[in-house]
C-alpha cells in the first residue's frame, strides 16, 4: 500500500477538496440519495488516483462500518456538465478499494466523489469532491515524409512510435479541395513504417497524416501533415504534319515531346473528326515519322500521337486531331470532238487537270445483239485518238482515261457512240 500511495501521489495532477455536499451537486433528472446521518463519511485525504488518457485509476481506504454493503462512484465532466456529479459506479464489495475509470476524454477535467452505501439502500454524506484531469493525447510518430512524382501512387513513410503501446497506425487523406479527413489505411504493427496509396490520378495533390493507436484503443493527436503530388502524364507533342498528296499512304511527321522520359509515341486514327480512335501502332521515342498505306484515292483520315513514358504513363488524349488524305484520282478528261472523218473516227479532248501523264482509250464494239468486246488502249500521250480499225455499219462506243504520274487513273468520260455508214447497194 505504502508503495502505490507513493507512485499516486506522483501522479496527481490536481486535487482539490471542496465543501460543498453531493445534494446540491446532483443532477435533477437523478433521485435524490437517502442518507444515514449516522455512517460515516468517506475520507477524501486517503483517495488517491492515478490519471490516463481516457481512464482514472482509484484507491481509497477501506470503511470499517461492517454494515457497509460497498461504495458509489460520482462524477461529473466539467467542461460539460459543470459541478453536477452524478452516479457512474456502483462497487457491490466492501472490501474493494480499487476500481478504474474508463471511456473519458482525454485532456479533460473531472470532479469525483465517493460515498458509502449499506444493504438498505442509504448511503453516507460523499467525500469532499476531487478533481483531477486526463492525460492529454499522445503524440503521434516524430517523423513523417510522403514522395512525389511516382505514377499514380505516393508513398508514405515514417519513424516508428518510441511507445511500445502502440499497436497500429491510421493513414489519413484528404486533398486542396475539402477539409475534410477519410481514413485510407491501417497499418499493423509498431515497427512498420511504409505505406503507398495507389489507384490514384495523375498529376493529382494529396496530403497525409498519421495517428497511432494503443492497445487499448488510445487514439493519438495527428501527426504533422506532409503534401504530396503524383506524376504529370507526359507532354503531348508538337506540330503534327499528316499529308494530303501521296498515293495510296499517308506521311505523318512531328516534334518530340518535351518530357525527358517518353519512351514511345502511339498514333491512333479515326475516319471521322469526332470518331471513335483506334490505335494504329506504337512507336519508339526515337521515330518522329510514319508512313500509313491506305488503300484507296482521296482517302481522309485524322490522327491523334499520345506520348508514353518510362512508367506506361500515356499523355492525355483530349487534343486537337489532325487531318491527311491519300492523292485523290486525277480528273477525267473533257471529249470535245467525236466524229467520223472519211474511214477513220476521230476522238478529240481536253485534260481535267494538269496531272494527267497519258490517257487510256475503252472501244466498245458491238458483236450481237446481246455481245461485245471491250477493247483497252493504253500509253495515248496526245490529246487526240483516231481509230482506223472500224468497219462500216458496225456501232462503236469510245471512253476516255486520264492516267496520272502515279498510275493513278480518272474515272471514265461517258461513252460516246460512233458508226461508220454502210455503203449504198449498186442495183
């Protein structure tokens, strides 16, 4: 006994003895207690308490009045209730002389007092009231850091509690935009001291704070609040050329992106300016160029080209498409003559443009009523065919091509029809 009253008496942080009675202290919503004038008062000199954070340990010696059945413990939080006590505990043994606290808030202060109480119910005039006050929260770690500019996930690191106590941590999280606190994590175990927060975005700023935990569910203050952001996406590139004027492909060509460790490009096309891209291939860092073959003339594309760096960080996608077409055909030739002259037929035109390197020349021969034979002339460098393999009364149809440096051919000219007249009979 004489060894606990001295580890108490360190202890204490406030003991006041008052004068005042329990009746005039008790809340009015509790009964009244009957008193026995005639036991005697608990001693406040021999209570001794010794404050935690969210309990308060009591000894207090022993009444002797054998008739005594136990004690009743009466309290009151200050700080809301004011100096209304009113019955937290009842200890139904005589002989106990110990009992604890529990579930107070920390840092606060609290007005006790203890009575007596016999089988009959009547109670002794309480002890003078005591006030004392919690511990305040404990600290958390001593040291916290979180790492920025990691793909989509910071990582938390600290110093492990000194307190043997603790059990776990909890991570905390919020951002710039709210005041609010989420937990994100729990951490077991004292001596771990690393956590990282993924799935998050890009680019984004997140801060952290840490609270230990005890074993019996102590919760510290939070620790210091460390600021962190994830890494940006890579830059887009620059000057995105897409041609207009090559045969069956598309040249794409353009400026590297100004982050330090892209890796590769990815081209996506589409049919449509506002279409659904597709990828089309990916790159190396070192290609600023590419060739798309597209089967077809006067074919459209658009294109997109993301970057994507060393952590498969792709740049965002929200940018302006550009536009490139494959050469489109040559225009047809304009016929402006188209006649028989003597035993020949004579096709005279004009080219549609200035492409136009030779022309092709379709004769349509009529064989039957329901036949022909379709005749394909190629290589004509001149603006004029005359066809001298023609025989009297027989219908023919003559089209025209133009056929650019490429090989690229116009569509047809309309079909003009030619015939050479039979000769009149002799009688």
């Amino acid at each position: 006994m004489t060894k606990f009253l001295k580890i108490t008496s360190s202890a204490i942080l406030i003991l006041t003895i008052s004068g005042c009675s329990l009746q005039d202290r008790l809340p009015t919503k509790q009964s009244t207690p009957v008193f026995d004038q005639g036991l005697q008062q608990m001693d406040a000199g021999l209570i001794k308490f010794i404050p935690d954070m969210t309990s308060i340990a009591f000894e207090w010696g022993r009444h002797e009045d054998p008739s005594v059945d136990g004690y009743y413990l009466y309290r009151s939080n200050l700080q809301v209730d004011g100096d209304k006590l009113k019955k937290v505990a009842t200890i139904k043994n005589r002989f106990v002389t110990h009992y604890v606290d529990t579930k107070l808030d920390p840092g606060t202060k609290y007005m006790y007092a203890i009575s007596a109480y016999k089988a009959d119910g009547k109670e002794s005039h309480p002890s003078k009231s005591i006030m004392t006050q919690t511990l305040p929260l404990f600290e958390s770690v001593s040291y916290i850091t979180a790492i920025s500019n990691m793909p989509k996930q910071i990582k938390i690191l600290w110093r492990p509690h000194q307190s043997e106590r603790v059990k776990e941590y909890i991570i905390e999280r919020t951002d710039p935009t709210t005041s609010k606190w989420r937990d994100i994590a729990k951490i077991n175990g004292r001596l771990n001291v690393e956590h990282i927060d993924d799935k998050l975005g890009s680019n984004e700023i997140y801060l952290y704070r840490i609270k230990a935990v005890t074993f019996d569910g102590i919760v510290s203050k939070p620790s210091e609040i460390v600021r962190a952001n994830t890494k940006p996406l890579p830059n887009d590139i620059r000057n995105l050329y897409a041609s207009k004027d090559l045969p069956r492909r598309i040249d794409l060509q353009w400026e590297a992106s100004s982050s330090e460790d892209v890796v590769a490009y990815k081209v996506y096309v589409s049919n449509k300016v506002d279409g659904s891209y597709s990828e089309l291939v990916t790159l190396n860092a070192n290609n600023l160029t590419y060739s798309h073959i597209v089967n077809g003339d006067g074919e459209v594309r658009f294109y997109k080209i993301s970057s994507l760096d060393k952590d498969n960080l792709e740049s965002a996608m929200n940018i302006t498409p550009t536009m490139g077409s494959t050469l489109a055909k040559p225009e047809k030739p304009v016929l402006t003559l188209a006649q028989i002259q003597g035993e020949r037929a004579i096709i005279n035109w004009v080219a549609g443009d200035n492409r136009a390197s030779s022309y092709i020349v379709y004769k349509t021969t009529s064989t039957g009523f329901f036949s022909k034979k379709v005749e394909k002339i190629e290589g004509i460098q001149g603006l004029r065919f005359e066809d001298r393999d023609i025989i009297r009364g027989v219908e023919y149809k003559y089209a025209i091509q133009s056929v650019d440096q490429y090989g690229l051919v116009s569509e047809q000219t309309r079909e003009t029809s030619l015939t050479l007249p039979k000769l009149p009979e002799v009688k």
